[in-house]
C-alpha cells in the first residue's frame, strides 16, 4: 500500500499547489518519509501549503524506494511521480527569474546554487555566446569581436537564442535568466514570448554592487569552461592553486577542484573591456529595473559582502512574498 501521506499529499497538490520543483522534492524526500509516523505527522501542515505537490512527489519518491511493489490507484508509484510532474509542467505557471547585476556582480556564482536549489535550469546567455564562438557558429562568428570588446551583441541573436532555448523540456518548470535581457529591447521581447503563453517574469534579483570593486573581482577570475564553474584567486581559489614568489597564482596550478581539468579566464575579463562592459550596464541595463519595478518583482540584494552572506540575502529574496 502507498501511504496515507502520499496519496492524500498527491490528491490535494492538484488543488494546492501553486508552485515547486523536482529539486525541491528531492531535498523534502528525507525529511517527509524519514518514518511513516513523522510522515503522517507532518501530512496536515503539507496539506496547507502551497508545496502541496512538492510533498507528494517527495512522499511517492519515497515510496518507490521503500517498497517498489506498493500501487497507487493501480499505477507503480514512478508512474505517479511521472504523472504528476507532468500535469505540473503542463498546468502550473512557470517560475521565470532575472539574476541582475553588473560583470562580476556574482551571478555566475549564484546561479548554479538557485539551479541546484530550485530544480530549474540558470540560462546564462554570456555562457551560450561562449560556446557559439568556440563552437565557430555563424552567431559566434558575429559575437566574437563584440565580445572580446566589451560590447553587447545585437538583441536579434540574443532574443533568438533565449527563445529557442526556454522552449526546451528542462524549462518546463521554469528558469532563472544570467544575463538576459540587457536592453529594454531584450525585455520587451521576452514579456512578449512570455505573454504568448500567459506567462510573466515572477522575479527579478537584484545584485547590487559598487563599481569600485569589480574590477578585482573581474581580473582575478577564472573559470571551468566546460562547466561555467567560477573560481578567484583571492576570493574563491581553486584548492590546486600555488603562487610564485610574488604572490601571484601560478597559471599552471590553475585546476578545477571537480575535474581537475585547467581553469582559464575570460578573453573580455581585462580592466580595459570592464570599463565598456560597465559603461553598457548602466546606460541599457539598469533601466530595465524602473521597467519591473512597478509589479513589485525587483528584489535587491548586497552583493557586496562575502559569498554566504551574499547567498543568505538570495535564499531570503527568493521566498514567496518578499518581493
Ligand atoms: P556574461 O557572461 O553575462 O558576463 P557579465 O554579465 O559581464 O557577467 P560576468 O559573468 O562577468 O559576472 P558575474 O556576475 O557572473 O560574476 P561571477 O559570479 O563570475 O556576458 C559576457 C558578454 O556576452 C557581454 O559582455 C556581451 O558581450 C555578451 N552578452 C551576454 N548576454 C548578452 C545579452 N543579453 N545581450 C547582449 N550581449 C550579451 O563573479 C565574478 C568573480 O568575483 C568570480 O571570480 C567570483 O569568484 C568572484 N565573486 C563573486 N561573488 C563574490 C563576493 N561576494 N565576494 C568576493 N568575490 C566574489
């Protein structure tokens, strides 16, 4: 038999749910099946929330793990989890998020974690153009100059590019947006592709950083290309790092802690296309925020304080009802 917290949780997530993940799930997994009693104990505090399904895919992931002979309504306790995420991505409004800020403002190094964290794909379009240059495509082709200079592409590719990719599977849910939109142009287009389905941007987090320091965050980066991974010489190094007798990271010892493949930094990551990348961000970026502001979506968050700190103001952020 499937339990009592499962199939209650799984029923009344049809008529309660008003949002979640399958990261999310997974994290609640532990906790909601930990042992029958503390399910059920917990199945009327879940009931009254709005992570209704959330806790039924959570309860049922259980489930299948504990017994995979056990049936709801005669279906296998996978096929309910498929079902139910299913009816979610299809009936559910997505969660579409903007992570805003200057280069270097952090939100390469957050992304990831609200991805992990939510369950949805961070989209970062700086990323996509990177592999379009190294993949040679007619877009890499035209973003490679611009780039490398610390311009913006043209927001025909960009909207291009965004549109094809949200309409992908692992968006479903939703994504969080790195780097897009960047002109009011951008936006305009992407409330546009959105309203098509009845669909908005939910929120919009706000990494508020001075100019000031950015330039040492910008040129002591380094990245894992495959991976996006983000690393600092001063402020995030890589556990291979050894410096020479000048205090300088060796360039050799430069690896990534995952793979231990060669980290390596960014062609436009100089102060000379900082000062252009800056000049863009706040001349075409910034007023996209006056544009979100009156949905009460903006949320702002000092990004100008250590990395947790940084994240604790995120985790805060992305909660219902602080925006
Ligand atoms: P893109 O790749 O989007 O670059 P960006 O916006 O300039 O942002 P960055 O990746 O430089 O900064 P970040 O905020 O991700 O910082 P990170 O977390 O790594 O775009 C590149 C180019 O592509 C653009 O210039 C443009 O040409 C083109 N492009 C992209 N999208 C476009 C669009 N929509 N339209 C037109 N053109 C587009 O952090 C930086 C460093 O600081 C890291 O080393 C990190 O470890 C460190 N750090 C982070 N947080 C902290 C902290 N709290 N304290 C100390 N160090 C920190």
């Amino acid at each position: 038999m499937i339990s009592t917290a499962a199939s209650n949780a799984l029923r009344m997530a049809g008529r309660r749910a008003a949002t979640g993940s399958r990261f999310g799930a997974a994290r609640l997994s532990s906790t909601a099946a930990s042992s029958q009693q503390a399910s059920n104990n917990k199945n009327a505090a879940i009931l009254a929330t709005t992570a209704g399904l959330v806790a039924a895919v959570a309860a049922l992931q259980q489930q299948e793990q504990t017994n995979k002979t056990q049936n709801l309504f005669g279906k296998s306790a996978a096929t309910a989890v498929k079902e139910t995420e299913e009816k979610f991505g299809a009936y559910w409004p997505r969660n579409i998020m903007i992570l805003f800020g200057p280069p270097g403002a952090g939100k390469g190094t957050h992304g990831p974690k609200i991805e992990e964290l939510l369950g949805i794909p961070a989209l970062s379009t700086g990323d996509m153009l990177r592999a379009a240059v190294s993949a040679g495509t007619e877009v890499g082709k035209k973003a490679k100059a611009v780039m490398a200079a610390g311009g913006l592409v043209s927001d025909e590719i960009v909207v291009g590019i965004i549109r094809d990719r949200i309409k992908e599977d692992d968006c479903k849910h939703g994504f969080i947006l790195d780097g897009f939109p960047r002109t009011l142009a951008q936006t305009k287009a992407l409330d546009k592709m959105l309203a098509e389905e009845g669909a908005c941007v939910t929120k919009v987090i706000e990494l508020e950083v001075p100019d000031s320091v950015l330039e040492e965050r910008i040129t002591g980066r380094w990245i894992h290309k495959k991976s996006g991974r983000s690393y600092h010489v001063k402020y995030a190094p890589p556990k291979s790092m050894k410096k020479d007798g000048a205090g300088k990271a060796v360039a050799e010892s430069m690896k990534d802690d995952v793979t231990g493949e060669a980290l390596m930094q960014r062609g436009d990551d100089t102060a000379q296309a900082l000062t252009k990348r800056l000049a863009g961000y706040h001349n075409e970026t910034v007023p996209i925020l006056t544009h979100y502001q009156p949905n009460g979506i903006v949320k702002a968050v000092n990004a100008n304080q250590g990395m947790d700190g940084v994240w604790g103001e995120i985790l805060a952020a992305l909660k219902r009802g602080s925006a």
